[in-house]
C-alpha cells in the first residue's frame, strides 16, 4: 500500500519541481546576478531608497487597511451564512461566490462604469441635480475594489469554522446566564480564530501583491508594489531587480504567515478557548 502511494506521489512531485520549484530558483538566480549574469547583492541594496521604501509602505497599508475592511464586513457575512437553515445556506454560499466565477479583470472594469466621471452613481446624482463625486483613481476606488475582491476570502475560511461549531457549548453559556455580547466575546469569536487567521492570511497576500487593481482603480496615480514588479518585467525589462522585489515580497508573506501561524496553534493546542 505504500509503495503504491509513493508510485502515485511521484507525478505531483514532479509537477511542484518543475512549475514552482525551478522557478523559485531561477527567480532567486535573477535577484542575485547583474544582467550579464554576475553574482551581486546590489538589487536588495537597490530596493532599500526611499523612493521604494514609500512603495512597500504604501502597499503594505492600503493592504492592511483592505484586510480589516473585509475582515469587519465579512465576519457578520459569514455568521448569517452560518446561522441559516442548510438549504437556505447553501444558497447563500453560492450567490457569494458566483462573482468569482466572473473573470478578475472584468470584475475590476465594472467598477471603473460604476465610480468614473460619467459612470452609473455620478449619472444618477446628475439625475436629482447633485454635483458629481471624484469616485475613480484614488486610494478609496483602490481599497474598495480590493475589498470587493478579495472579501470572499475572508467570509469562506471563517463561514467553514463557524458552520462546524459545536452549538451546543452556546446553549450551554446561555443556560448559565452568558448574554449574546457574552456568549460571542467568550465563546463564538475565541472559537472562530483559526478560520479569521486564515481570512486575514489570503486576503492580505494578494492584497499587499496585486497590481490589476491600483492600475485600473488608481489610474496609475501611485505605485503599489506589484505594478513595481510588473514595471520591472514587462516596461524597463530589469528582471533583476524586478525579481529581488518579488524575493523580498515573498519574504514578507512569510513572515506573515509564519506570525499568523504562531497565534493559531494555541488556539488549536487548547481547544479553541481562551
């Protein structure tokens, strides 16, 4: 039986070798070479400017931000989905995701006829005689397009742990006196972690990465870090460097993942409750 599963194991390995593996490697070889293939440091040392500091920063927060946006409005989402009768919730489950089964770009592009100057929301104030708003190519069209996104991968995560939740142990807080504030704060919320952990980790990995969204949202008005890596391959063609900002973002992640981890696993070690 083993043997088998090895036989069975060896065409994924392959398959992480070859497509994640082998690019990994090359990725790092770019970030360490000089276009003429010498070995060298001076890409990092090149990202540490300040010009590029203000990118990373600017990303990084615009990230977060979107990350507690979605966080705050797919939490209650997720519990609504959670508390439905099953047939009502799987309904509910698919009418969530059925955006997502839409191309990202278009998705992205309908928001550019909804906020821009002559789109649908400013033609309807123009309707009632109200002045029209600057809704398009700022750090606001950014982080809602980022929110409406990415929220599914927050709402999901946390729906699934939610949904799986032992409901008797919030009968059993309620039978002792616990009100709703109590029973969530105490019971709900401490037992939700795993899943808001996960939320926050793959909404804030394409968030702090994306470069679609500034683009078409931010008009190209400011740089987030993944338009400086797409500028890198696709416009100056410095794949060198431009693959030192993606070894340093791939750093970044990490080190995110790794500190989201380090809070999960006591929760898990003890059960769920603080």
């Amino acid at each position: 039986m083993r043997t088998n599963q090895k036989i069975l194991a060896y065409p994924y390995i392959v398959w992480l070798i070859i497509f994640i593996v082998v690019p990994l490697i090359l990725v790092l070889y770019f970030s360490l070479s000089f276009r003429d293939g010498g070995i060298t440091l001076e890409n990092y040392r090149r990202f540490i400017s300040p010009v590029y500091g203000k990118v990373l920063y600017r990303s990084l927060k615009l990230a977060f931000i979107s990350t507690v946006f979605c966080l705050v409005l797919g939490y209650p989402m997720a519990m609504i989905i959670a508390g439905a009768d099953i047939t009502k919730r799987n309904l509910m489950v698919l009418l969530f995701v059925l955006p997502m089964w839409m191309n990202f770009l278009l998705r992205t592009y309908a928001w550019m006829t909804l906020l821009g100057k002559n789109g649908v929301i400013n033609n309807i104030l123009g309707y009632f005689n109200l002045p029209a708003l600057n809704l398009l190519y700022n750090n606001g069209a950014v982080i809602l397009g980022m929110v409406y996104n990415f929220i599914p991968f927050m709402v999901l995560p946390i729906y699934s742990v939610l949904a799986k939740m032992d409901k008797t142990l919030i009968e059993a807080a309620k039978d002792l006196g616990a009100n709703e504030i109590t029973v969530f704060r105490k019971i709900i919320f401490p037992l939700s972690l795993p899943g808001v952990i996960t939320g926050i980790t793959m909404v804030f990995m394409p968030a702090v990465s994306t470069f679609v969204i500034p683009k078409l949202l931010g008009g190209g008005q400011f740089m987030l870090i993944g338009n400086l890596v797409e500028q890198q391959f696709t416009y100056v063609y410095d794949w060198n460097f431009g693959s030192a900002i993606s070894i340093i973002m791939m750093v970044f992640i990490l080190i995110a993942m790794a500190i989201m981890a380090k809070y999960e696993d006591p929760m898990e070690e003890s059960g769920g409750l603080w």
